[in-house]
C-alpha cells in the first residue's frame, strides 16, 4: 500500500471505481468488461499488488463463473436449448445470457477487489470524516476492522482453555457439534463484559464530547487525485453524452 | 412507548457491531474447525439484533457483509440476506417473540422465508441463480428435473435456509439466555430476556 | 476547598436488594495521592464510578447524596466532558484501549481529537506524553499487539493525555508484572510532582505505603478509616476491616508486641528502615 | 520416573520464536511448586507444554508414562487440570453451579454424586453460597475461584495455576493458600505461575525460576531469595522481609517469624 497508488486519496480511487462499475454494468457485449479485467491487472502489476490481487480473484470468482455457465448453457432450458444427453441441453441464449453476466460479475469483482487491496481501510476512514460523515459510523467501521483479528486471536485462547477442562473437539459429528458452545460461549459473554468497560474508557477519552472532532492522521489530496477526479468525471460525460446520440 | 430510531444508537448498541460482526466470522470458522456441515456465520447478526433491536441488526449484517467483500466481493452482493435477517429479526424480538415457543417456531418460519427469498432475488438475477458453494448442487438438480431457475433458487433456499436459520437461530438464543441480566438490563431491547423478576425504574 | 466531595452517598445498583454503598462522605484534596484499599467487593470501584459521573449515568440504580468536583454539582457537568477533569483508567489493559487507532501514537491522542485541539497542539502534546511514559520506541506498533504492561501504559498516557486534574486509577497493576507495576508507580510518582490529584485503588499495601500520602479504607460500602500513611498502614485495625498491612510495619508491630511497648509511628517500608539507619550513621 | 516430567523439551512458535529451551522439570505427586520469572520467561509456555495445549518442537513430555505427543488434550486434561489466567476464556455457563459441574457432565455420574463433587469444590473455593448466582455477576477476581473449582471438581492429579493472586486481596490470597495445602494433603501435585514473592515465601517449598526461556534455578525458597546473583539475573526481587532483613544486616531469613526470632536481643532498629 505504500505504492504511489496506495497513497492516492480514497476518493479518487472509490471515484475511478465507481465509474468503471458504471461503465460494466451499461456498455453492451462483454469484451469491453473483460478487457477492464486485464485492465485491473495491469493497474494492480502498477500498484505492486498483482499477485495478491490473483490469488484473492482465483479463490472466489472462476467457481461461480464455471458454475454460472453450466447453468445457464446446459441445465436451463430456453426457448433454443437442444437435448444432449437426458437432462442436459445446449441452448445459445444461454451462452450469451453467462458471458454478459460473467463479464460483467468479472469486471466489478475485479475492481472492487484491487480497490480494497491498495486503500488503506484508515484512509476510507479519514475520507468519510472528512466529508462529515458521523463520528459514530467511522467509529463503527473502525472498531470492527481493528475487532476482528483480536476476536479471532481471543476464540484461539478459549479454545485452548476449554480443551484444557476435556472437551474434545475430535471425533464424530455429534462431540464436534457439542463442542460449539463452550467454543463461543466465552467469547460472547467475555465480549459483553469487554464492552461494558470500553464504554468507560471511551468516555474517559471524551467520546461524547460535543466538540468539533480533529485528526492527527493527515492524508492530503494530491495534484494527481485532482486529475483523476476530473477525467473520471470527463470520460462519463463524453459516455453519456454519446449514448444519447446514438 | 414511542421513540425514534435515534433512541437505538446508545454507545453500547454501537459497540455491539463490531462484536455482532467478529462473531459471525469466528462463528464461521469454528464451523470450519469442528468440520460442521453448516456453516455457522448469522450468530452474531442475530444475537446483536435480539439484544440491541432492528437498526442495530440491519448494521451488524450490512457492515459483516462488506467486510467479507473486502476478501470476496460477491458477498456485497448478498448484504441485502444480512441486512433483511437482521432488520426482521430485531422487529421479532422487539415484538417480543422469542420469549415463548409459538413466537420462536413463527419467527423461525419467517426468517427462513425472508432468507430464502432476499438470498433468491440476489442468486438468480446477479449471479444466474448460482452462488459458488456446495448448495448448487441441490440447484442443479431441481432444474434436472425440469423445474425453472427461479422456482429451483427458491426451493433450494427455502431447504437449506432453514437449517441454517434454526442452527444459527438457537444458538444465538442459547447464548442470549447465558447473558447476565445485569448487561441486558443496560440494553433497549434486553428486557425480553431478563430471568429475575424486578420492576426496573431505570 | 475540596477538589472532590462526596457528602453522604448511598447506592444499590439496579436489580440488587443491597445497598452497596451507605452514608460515604469524603473531602480530597487538590495535589494529594490517595490510596483506596479494602477486600474485594467492598465498593472501591463502585466510588470510582460514582466520583466520575459513570454511576449513574451509566450503571443507572439509585444514588443519593451529593458528589461535588471543584466546588460544582457532577450534574452541572457534562459526562463527555468530564474527561478533562477526571483522568480514569482501570485493571484491564486489553479493553481500555479505543480499539479504533491501529498506532500507539494516534490511539494516545485520540482523547485530544474528540474534544477537538488543533492538529499541531496535538503532536506537541502527543510527543511530550510519549517522552515521559517513555513509550517513544513503541509509536508505530499496533496498540493490540503491546504486552499487557505497555498496553497499561498507552492506557494512562492516553489519559493523562487530556490534562486532567483528578486521575482515578482502579487496580491499574493487578494484571501486571512486578516490572510493569514499578513503571506505573514510577509514573505515578511523576504526576503527582505536577500536581495531580490522584486517587489509587490497590491491594499492594507495600507499594501504597511507599507512593501515597493518604490511605482510606473501605469495608462493606463504608469508609472505615482514613488518614496519613503512617498513621493508618500501622493500625492493626485494617486486618480486621479487610485490608492488610505492609510487611515491614507487621513486622515491627509484632516486634512491639513481644517487647511490650507501643506500636505507633513504625516504619512501613525498606527505604524508610535504610534511611533511618544511614541517619543513625551518620549521627 | 516421575508422574510428570519435561525431558530436554525446546518449544518455538510457528512464527519461529522460541519460547522454552531445553528444560527439564520432574514433578512427583504431592510435590507442589512456584513458579516465578518476569514476563516473557517462558512461564506460560511451559505449563502448556505439560497439558499437550503445546507439543515440544524437542524433546518429550511424560505424563503417569504416556508421551504427551500420544495422546489428545482432552485425555491428559484427566490427569492435569489447568486453570487459565483469564477465567473470562473458560466461563460459559449462566449459574456457578452448572458451570462447576460442566467437566463433570461426561463422567455419566449420578446426580447425587454429581452435586457432592460440585459442593465440594465450591465450599474449598469460597463458592458455596453463590451456586445459583450468574458467574458475572462476581468480581473478576472472584470468577477466577470458578474456573479452579470446576477444574477441582474433575479431580485431577496435577493442577496448575496460572497468576491465580493476581487481582486478589488478603482473604482470597488466604483461601489460596488453603486450598494448595488441602491438595498437598491429598497426595495432589499443585504448579501455581505467580508474582506475588510473599505467597510463594507461605506456601511452597519448591520454586521453580525461569528467566529468558530456561530453567535458571529449582531450589528451596531460602535458598532462590538469597540468591541475588541470581535474582539478578531473572529480574526478580526479594520478598519485602528479605529486603527488610537484608538491611538489617540479617542472611537468611525468610519470614517475620524468623526475624523476629534472630533480633530477639539486638536492637538495631529504634
């Protein structure tokens, strides 16, 4: 994240990302949409992230893809599917049906993926507050990012603990089943009591003070996310202006 | 009594999202660490909106959803299962349904329903009625046996979204009946599940 | 003037039949360290709370009596602002942090943005706090990933960081190391030569009779006894109320004992015992 | 060889840091032990090492003879009980009593059984009078005493605690003290981690140090409190009454008792 991409201000990216969302969902076909695909790629090779960038894509995208067109193309049956084998057809609307939506799925995935990958989720934070959103919400977000990896680490340690009394966590279904609760049961009781005393040290730092929030955390906006902001702007204009011409 | 949605948003409901969202990730992976058949991933959003009412729930699903999207974006997606699950089952517990069985096996059949079809109308028309897990395989099948794709979505969803909401379901209400009264009764909607017999003046 | 007063307080927390706090009445000075001690559950936390307005605005149950911060009713305040007044900080190192700022260095001035200093004030402040919590080489780390020593650390500086007048500090060292509670006393003793009020929860009577100039004692939600160090850490009296003795002063008390002569005024620390004969010494 | 005994055992963590380095400790039933050391000594790591919540990367654990690399947690937890820092890891249950009587549970006993086993480990514990309370509604310091008792009531052979004085005033660190001599009594092995010097002075006669992940020292009180190089070396410091001693010109001593004892007739102090 400590790419020159990385540091841009969110905004400018969450605006570059917007617009090509924009753009996958009403360009016609599909190539456009694949190509924004390569496109990602080749910005996230630009933002050192590429590798990253494939193994998360790889993990969830290509099985829903695959799966998409078997559905679409062999099992539903349209107006033109023709019978291969019992319950299987082949139906070319179908084809069409799953390139337009997997181009589409493909290119807004991608990008909401690589979006995530170079922006740091204190950046997001920073942005919202600065553009007034309420302290409540950026607290929320905040809290939750920073929450989860310490939740994960505290259910290790419960986990630990309560097989240290004997409950098994191996063996058949049922004795797995059975260990559930004593696996959870701690950490939500135990999370309760947490928040009851983070309530007190939020309020021991002034949570509720009515005053005008500040930041020591500083992210300024660039000449380059100026640039961006506008040509974003500029190619969707020129996109509309020439749909309606059409 | 009449108050607004404001009312909700105490600095303790605020802090139960966070909680709501972990939980349901760590949920998720002690399921995949016990080797559960069901993935247990909703316990958090259901037991933030029993506790802390439908706002509160709705953020809870909306904000694990887009977290998970971090990673996965097809969960975006289906925020709007998360947020449904929550909104209604907040509604519930306001309208004090979990505190007897009738309510419970009614709110259960209404969360399977809410959950079966907010998870179809994302399924069939973002993602061609596939989601990429293992429930496929009962999609496809219906639609072998000559079912269309919306009729075949639903049906899978209704099948599998009932177990998953009774699972999720109880143990969020098993865990909910554990917490001491003495955090519930600091909680707008906690006063369902309280044991102790006291009128409570505030 | 008193810069806290409590003036007759009763308390019974919501869904009890027991009152947990009866007829308390206490005057603090401005400056002075005050150590509270007492057996568990004896009401120590359940002062603090109601010294800093959380009882109860948060804790809800009923609470009369009167509670007085410097010369004003705690109801004239409001609660968010009170943090700059009364600096709180608890035994639990893990929650006390904001759990929103992944730097040491911003989660120590998060306190400042809420009540909304300027940008420059705030790294001015924030720098002076690292250097006398001598936290200066943890400031990039993710206050999660501490030990619970510096955690507890981050904790009070972050505090502190407000300028209160008045610092509550609930059994800050109870989850710690012998290390980690000498850097707390050590900065204890640093807050309290810039003139803090400080009041301290603890059951390590050693250390309370080394760091503070008064001890108030409280047994079953009363104030049994308070006074000077000296005069209380040495009274036998504190055993049968709960509390303890440090081990020096039992010590003597029961060297007096079998020499038959009285038991006021002995020593209750090891320094105390070095000084006094370095001074025979020299004399 | 003894019921329980680290043989060579080296521990490093999957991050690669090593925690415990070639130790060796060997426990007979009823030989109780402190041990101490500052944090990051290896102390924690140790005990786990002893419950199989660890395997050593070296070395071999035995527990009555079984390898700790042969055998589940859950099966060791009947011959070790292990007591957690924090008791808030542990406590799930809505009453005391049933979370006393969880471990219990899988014993298939009778019901009368059962409450008798359940009573007993909560009159030692301090506990009988809030059986039907919520765990949480006791103070922290009290839900630890939860966590031992329902850990007693399982009965094992070897119990370790982990910082149970942490937090405690006078009566519980008392009741402590009762409970590790109750259990000495029955023949039972008690490993307490603890960093209160006084509590270790009362009610141990083996201590155990650990400093920068080794075993520095397995000796008598007397002897590991007037060891200052040593004490020293682990960044640990001598109970107040050896302080007091020391300044007083006495070696040795361990207790007021003592002391008392050797300054009978002098008078240094006036």
């Amino acid at each position: 994240m400590d790419s020159r991409i990385g540091n841009l201000y969110p905004s400018s990216k969450f605006t570059f990302i917007i617009l090509i969302i924009l753009l996958s969902m009403f360009v016609p076909g599909f190539i456009f949409q694949y190509m924004i695909f390569l496109f990602i790629f080749l910005i996230s090779l630009f933002s050192g992230t590429a590798i990253k960038f494939l193994a998360t894509f790889m993990k969830s995208i290509p099985i829903l893809i695959i799966f998409i067109f078997i559905f679409q193309v062999f099992l539903i049956v349209n107006e033109d599917s023709q019978q291969i084998w019992a319950f299987i057809h082949f139906s070319q609307i179908g084809l069409m049906t799953s390139l337009t939506m997997t181009s589409k799925i493909v290119a807004i995935s991608s990008s909401i993926i690589w979006f995530f990958q170079v922006t740091r989720v204190k950046d997001i934070v920073y942005a919202l507050e600065q553009s007034g959103v309420s302290q409540k919400v950026t607290f929320v977000i905040a809290s939750t990012i920073q929450l989860i990896p310490q939740m994960l680490n505290l259910s290790r340690t419960i986990a630990d603990a309560q097989k240290s009394r004997g409950i098994e966590t191996e063996g058949n279904l049922f004795v797995r089943a059975k260990a559930f609760i004593p696996m959870i049961g701690p950490l939500v009781l135990s999370s309760i009591q947490q928040i009851e005393e983070r309530v007190l040290a939020l309020e021991s730092r002034a949570f509720s003070s009515k005053a005008k929030k500040t930041s020591i955390y500083e992210l300024k906006k660039q000449k380059f996310d100026y640039i961006i902001m506008i040509f974003c702007i500029l190619v969707l204009i020129v996109y509309i202006v020439w749909r309606i011409k059409l | 009594m009449k108050r607004g949605i404001k009312h909700d948003f105490s600095l303790l409901a605020l802090l139960l999202i966070p909680v709501g969202v972990s939980l349901n990730v760590v949920g998720y992976q002690l399921s995949t660490i016990l080797k559960l058949p069901v993935f247990i991933d909703q316990i958090g959003t259901i037991m933030v909106s029993m506790i802390a009412g439908p706002w509160i729930g709705l953020l809870a699903g909306l904000l694990g959803n887009v977290v998970n999207g971090m990673l996965n974006p097809i969960a975006i997606g289906f925020s709007i299962v998360s947020v449904s699950v929550g909104l209604v089952s907040g509604y519930f517990s306001k309208w004090r349904f979990y505190t007897n069985i009738f309510g419970i096996i009614i709110a259960c059949v209404l969360l399977t329903i809410v959950q079966a079809f907010s998870a179809a109308i994302v399924t069939v028309f973002l993602f061609g009625g596939v989601t990429g897990a293992g429930t496929d395989l009962i999609t496809a099948t219906f639609l072998a046996t000559g079912r269309e794709l919306w009729n075949s979505v639903v049906s899978t969803n209704l099948i599998s979204g009932a177990v998953n909401t009774i699972i999720n379901f109880g143990i969020s209400w098993l865990i909910i009946r554990k917490v001491p009264d003495r955090f519930l009764i600091k909680l707008n909607y906690g006063a369902p599940y309280i044991k102790k017999e006291v009128n409570v003046n505030g | 003037m008193s810069i806290i007063s409590l003036k007759n307080i009763n308390y019974t927390y919501p869904l009890e039949e027991k009152q947990t706090i009866h007829s308390f009445s206490l005057d603090l000075e401005k400056g002075c360290v005050y150590g509270l001690t007492g057996a568990n559950e004896s009401g120590k936390t359940t002062i603090c709370n109601i010294i800093r307005g959380f009882i109860p605005e948060l804790y809800k149950g009923e609470l009369t009596g009167e509670v007085m911060i410097k010369g004003k009713n705690i109801n004239d305040y409001n609660i968010g602002d009170l943090a700059t007044i009364i600096g709180y900080s608890f035994q639990n190192p893990f929650t006390q942090l904001s759990g929103v700022k992944d730097t040491v260095y911003e989660e120590i001035a998060y306190g400042m943005e809420n009540i909304g200093v300027s940008r420059d004030k705030m790294i001015q402040k924030v720098n002076e706090i690292l250097k006398m919590f001598q936290l200066e080489d943890l400031i990039d780390k993710n206050p999660f990933e501490l030990s619970g020593g510096q955690k507890q650390r981050v904790a009070i500086a972050s505090v502190v960081a407000l300028d209160p007048e008045i610092i509550i500090l609930d059994e800050p060292t109870s989850q710690l190391d012998p290390k980690s509670t000498e850097d707390i006393f050590e900065i204890i003793q640093l807050l309290k030569k810039q003139g803090k009020t400080i009041l301290l929860v603890e059951h390590k009577v050693d250390l309370l009779a080394a760091y503070c100039d008064e001890i108030l004692l409280i047994s079953c939600g009363e104030l049994v006894m308070q006074g000077p160090v000296k005069e209380i850490l040495s009274d036998p009296k504190v055993v049968e109320y709960g509390g303890q003795l440090p081990q020096v002063a039992l010590y003597f008390i029961k060297k007096a004992e079998a020499n038959g002569s009285s038991a006021s005024q002995v020593p209750l620390t090891v320094q105390e015992v070095y000084d006094h004969l370095n001074k025979d010494g020299e004399a | 060889m003894s019921y329980l005994s680290l043989k060579n055992v080296s521990y490093s963590y999957a991050n690669g840091y090593e925690a415990v380095q070639n130790m060796n400790l060997d426990f007979d039933l009823g030989e109780s032990a402190a041990i101490i050391g500052q944090n990051g000594a290896g102390k924690t790591t140790a005990v786990k090492l002893m419950n199989r919540l660890l395997i050593p990367t070296e070395g071999e654990v035995f527990v009555n003879n079984l390898s700790t690399k042969k055998a589940t947690t859950a099966e060791i937890s009947k011959m070790i009980g292990y007591v957690f820092q924090n008791p808030d890891d542990q406590i799930f249950q809505d009453t005391i009593y049933k979370e006393i009587a969880y471990g219990l549970k899988n014993q298939k006993l009778e019901s009368a059984v059962m409450k008798n086993k359940v009573e007993a480990a909560a009159e030692i514990c301090g506990l009988k009078e809030s059986l039907n309370e919520h765990p949480y509604n006791l103070p922290y310091s009290k839900r630890k005493f939860i966590t031992i008792a329902a850990v007693l009531a399982t009965d094992p052979n070897v119990i370790i605690l982990d910082e149970p004085t942490a937090g405690q005033d006078r009566e519980s660190i008392e009741r402590l003290g009762k409970l590790i001599s109750h259990l000495a009594n029955q023949n039972k092995t008690v490993i307490t981690i603890t960093h209160d010097m006084e509590f270790v002075v009362r009610e141990f006669k083996r201590v155990i140090v650990l400093a920068n992940k080794q075993k520095r020292r397995d000796a008598s009180p007397r002897e590991i409190f007037w060891d200052k190089e040593l004490l020293k070396l682990s960044d640990l410091k001598q109970p107040f009454i050896c302080q007091l001693a020391d300044t007083l010109g006495y070696k040795g001593i361990l207790t007021i008792e003592e002391l008392l004892e050797r300054d009978k007739n002098e008078t240094y102090y006036n």
